[in-house]
C-alpha cells in the first residue's frame, strides 16, 4: 500500500484539529533547565521527549538543526534517534534546515532530508529559494516522487529580513510575495492532495500586508500549507493566529518552541495539549 503524501497527512492533521507545530531547540540555556548537559546525549533527551509528549496531540515536531549538529558526528547520532522516534509514533516531522543551492548540491540536500531510507529522513524540510524558485527542482522531484514537503522561506521576523523580503521584483511583486505565489502556483499545477506539499514560512509577528502578501481572501486550489514561527517567546498570541492569517490559516501550522520547552520536562504533556487546544480555539472556535 501506498503511504499517503505529506499534503495527505497534513490534511488529515488539519482535519482532526490539530494546527500545533512543536519545536525542538535543545538550545544550551533550555537544556540547562532541564536539567541535563549540553551534549548530544542532552540534545537527544529533550528530542525524544518531546515527539513522545506530542504523538497524537500536536500536528507535527520541528526539530532546529542547528542545535544538533554543533555537537558534530555524535549530535547527528542523536538527531537520528530522534527522527526513528518520530517515524515510529506516526509523527510528522519538519526538519529545520534552511537549505538553499544551486543544482546537484541542493538536490544533495534534498537526498539528505528527504529520500525515504536516509538515517536523516524527515517528512519535510525548510528551504530558501532566493537564488529562485526554480532552484529546489531537486527538492521538488522528491515532493512528486516520494510524497515529501517543502517550507519555502517566505516573510521572516527578524528586522534584517524586511529590507530585501519586502523589496519589489521586476515583475512588481515583492520578493516574500512571489515566494508564496510561486509555492501556491507549484501546487495548483502538481497537487493532487487537498493540501499542497509546498508551503511557506511566514512570521505570526508580522504584518503580512507589509510584505506585499493577501491574507484576506482563501486562495483556491489546493491549500498552501503555513509554518508560522513566532508564537510565545517571540510575542506573537495564538489568540490572535485567525486575525493575523485570515484566509490562510485554516491551513496554519503554529510553531511554539521554548514557551513549551522552558518549563522542562515536568508537565511537557500538558503544555503541548494545552498550546495545542489553544490554536484550535483560535482558529476553529472548537475546543480540544
């Protein structure tokens, strides 16, 4: 039997309620709170605490790469622990990579993140097109082929990013605002699935209209998946997700990461079922 795509599996989540991207940041300030070194072996243990806390409540894991591979060949180790955990509760997981290149070396990205069988295989990964869109060709066999997905960055929160993300193209638009068209463009000419395999980052502190991006209307085709960081540490409410998202929420993975990871991992469970019931409310008006 075929496994369902990830837009599949998205829709799925999405259907069910769930909206809740859990972050992994085994941040060396966070692992202290928990009470474990900042090593691999620390890195490890809040990773795979989380996809238990979250299997079955929260939409997806998102695991910040970054704070793996400072600790080299053994934080890879851990990171594959991790990702085998994952798999085997049936979680999706979004690998936080921020890859972009040109050619065989982006496709080479995309074999490492996203080939089924790689030690690193995860269900999708997040990608910077701005070389242009048409540099994640390599990525995006892998959405067609092997029913993979892809995070195109798109309209950032941190204040060095509107400079060039709100800067306008030749062709009028801003560059933020061509990287989701282009990405609701690629699904509507390849998505089979209610959902697309290609979304975007956009960040819940920002107002989107500054970035030359339409939240107002739901785009027809099929749904542009959102990862949206920004809720909790960095300001952003998840009160606030339907009115920041508008017609593109109902398709919105919210991120939280150290508002879920600060407390330890004492009551780890409650806080994800608790950020997850609260971006349902949010956007839906059901609770969990």
């Amino acid at each position: 039997m075929t496994r369902p795509g990830f837009g599949d599996r998205l829709a799925a989540e999405f259907a069910a309620g769930r909206h809740l991207c859990a972050g992994i940041d085994p941040h060396g300030s966070l692992l202290a709170g928990w009470g474990v070194a900042d090593d691999a072996d620390g890195a490890e243990r809040m990773g795979r605490d989380v996809v238990a806390a979250a299997a079955g409540v929260a939409a997806c894991v998102k695991p910040q790469i970054a704070f793996f591979e400072r600790f080299g060949a053994a934080g890879f180790a851990a990171l594959e622990r991790v990702l085998a955990d994952a798999r085997e509760a049936g979680l999706l997981v979004v690998a936080d990579v921020k890859r972009g290149d040109i050619g065989s070396s982006f496709a080479a990205y995309a074999d490492t993140w996203l080939a089924p069988g790689s030690p690193l295989e995860a269900d999708a990964m997040t990608v910077v097109a701005y070389q242009g869109f048409g540099t994640l060709a390599g990525a995006l066999e892998r959405v067609q082929r092997d029913g993979k997905g892809l995070f195109v960055l798109a309209a950032t929160s941190n204040p060095e990013a509107a400079e060039v993300q709100q800067a306008r193209r030749a062709d009028g638009r801003t560059v933020a605002a061509a990287m989701v068209e282009d990405a609701a463009a690629w699904n509507a000419a390849h998505a089979s699935a209610p959902v697309g395999g290609v979304g975007v980052v956009l960040g819940a502190t920002l107002d989107l209209s500054a970035f030359g991006i339409d939240v107002a209307v739901r785009p027809a085709g099929p749904a542009l998946p959102v990862l949206a960081p920004g809720f909790g540490h960095q300001g952003a409410r998840i009160e606030d997700a339907g009115r920041v998202f508008g017609g593109i929420g109902h398709a919105l993975l919210a991120n939280e990461s150290r508002s879920i990871l600060n407390g330890g991992p004492a009551g780890l469970h409650d806080r994800i079922r608790e950020r997850a019931a609260a971006v349902r409310f949010a956007l839906s008006g059901e609770p969990a």
